[in-house]
C-alpha cells in the first residue's frame, strides 16, 4: 500500500491540478476562469461525495488492498481520459469521477497501512507513509509539468496515467501471488 501511494504520488500526484489552466483553455468554449474553476469543483465534488459515501456507511467495496488498486486504476483512468477529451461536459465527468476514486483509494491506503502497521514500529511505517504519498509529489511536477512543455500536458498526462496504471496492475499481480 506504501509502494502504490508512492506510486500515485510519484507518477500523477497533484500535477493535474497544476496545469489545470492549460487544460481549461484547450478545452475551450467558455472563459478559461470559469472552465477552470469549474473543473477543480468537479474534481472537489467528486471527492466530497467519495467521503459522504465512505463516512455514511454505503459500503459499495469492502476495504482491501485489491479495492483500494481498484479505485487506483479507475483515477488513473478518469485522469488520462480527462487529459485526452475535448468535450467540456466529458471533462467534468472525467474529473468528478477522479475526485471519486482518488478519495476511495487514498482513504483505503491509509485505513490499511494503519491496520497492518506493526505496533513495535507503527510511527516510523506511518512515517515512510506519510512521507511516500505525499513527498514524492516533487517528481510527479516534473513528470508532468517538464515533460509537458516539450510534449504538451494532454500527452504528458495520459503517459503519467499508463505508467501508474501499469505499475499498480504490476502490484496487484505481486498481491495476488502472495495470497496463493
């Protein structure tokens, strides 16, 4: 669960959120100010809903390291078919359906890291968690942003996407094969 909200972090973090003005411009139509603050309100509803959802107690997945890939691979989704439409309308789904699984399997990471945590060492593994999911956003920045300028965001954004995507279906093969 550490390597794969490192992972996140790493590869998508919250650069998306960066370039969210390229974005809102390309898609074009409406006053980039207005495109733009309605796409981070999609992705923010998305989240809010994904927490009134958890916290209500409509359990749609039970938390285990396979849901929390789950909700993963479908962020990751959402994200790289937000970078690649040119439809506004689609772009909100995109981003609210984001907001949703980023929210599900973050909140999911961190409900298992803090249950499986050996006691003996449970500050120094909240630590390493706490320091993976949220410190390597440094690279993600870079991945996206400095790739970015030579390829454009769209592409840059949806090759960060594949890359976690590939990286975290590699960790649910790895999950599997240590339940057997």
């Amino acid at each position: 669960m550490i390597l794969l909200s490192g992972a996140a972090s790493f590869f998508v973090g919250n650069s998306y959120q960066a370039q969210m003005p390229g974005f809102a411009s390309a898609l074009g139509g409406i006053s980039p100010g207005v495109a733009y603050s309605m796409l981070l309100a999609a992705d923010a509803a998305g989240a809010l809903f994904a927490g009134i959802t958890l916290e209500a107690g409509f359990r749609f997945t039970r938390v285990t390291p396979t849901a929390a890939m789950g909700f993963a691979i479908a962020w990751a989704v959402s994200l790289g078919s937000f970078a690649m439409t040119h439809n506004y309308v689609v772009a909100l789904v995109c981003l609210f359906a984001a907001g949703f699984c980023e929210l599900s399997f973050s909140s999911m990471n961190q409900t298992i890291v803090q249950m499986k945590a050996p006691d003996a060492i449970r500050g120094k593994v909240l630590g390493l968690f706490g320091m993976s999911s949220s410190g390597l956003r440094l690279f993600s920045g870079i991945f996206v942003g400095l790739i970015g300028s030579k390829v454009g965001i769209h592409w840059s954004m949806l090759g960060a996407t594949v890359v976690f995507v590939c990286v975290t279906l590699g960790l649910l093969y790895l999950n599997r094969e240590n339940k057997v």
